[in-house]
C-alpha cells in the first residue's frame, strides 16, 4: 500500500478544510410581476407566480 511521502502539515490541511464551507451566493432575478427579488427557477412568494401564471393565491 502506498504512504505519503511527507507528512502534511496542520496548516495545510486546514486551509484546505477551510474552503469546504463557503457556498456561493443564490441567483436572484426579479420577478416578472411584480418585481421582487426571487431565485431563479421558483416561485415568487409575494405574488404567488412562476413563469408569468399565478400559481398560488396570496392573501394581501
């Protein structure tokens, strides 16, 4: 079985760790609506629609 041929420091393997944890921002688009700010590819939770039709009624 094969070793490492050097040990890895704990610098280096935590800065390699410390990379896991970062998730990258959601694409916001707005709303064809209305205007609000939604991820893309969901429906939007002020006026209840998605891809221009109403899909859920919103009490206002």
């Amino acid at each position: 079985m094969i070793e490492p041929k050097r040990r890895t420091s704990k610098g280096r393997r935590d800065k390699r760790r410390a990379q896991t944890w970062k998730i990258a921002m959601p694409n916001l688009v707005s709303c064809t609506k209305c205007g609000e700010l939604v991820a893309s590819h969901h429906m939007c939770k002020a006026c209840g629609s998605y891809n221009r039709r109403e899909v859920l009624k919103v009490a206002e």
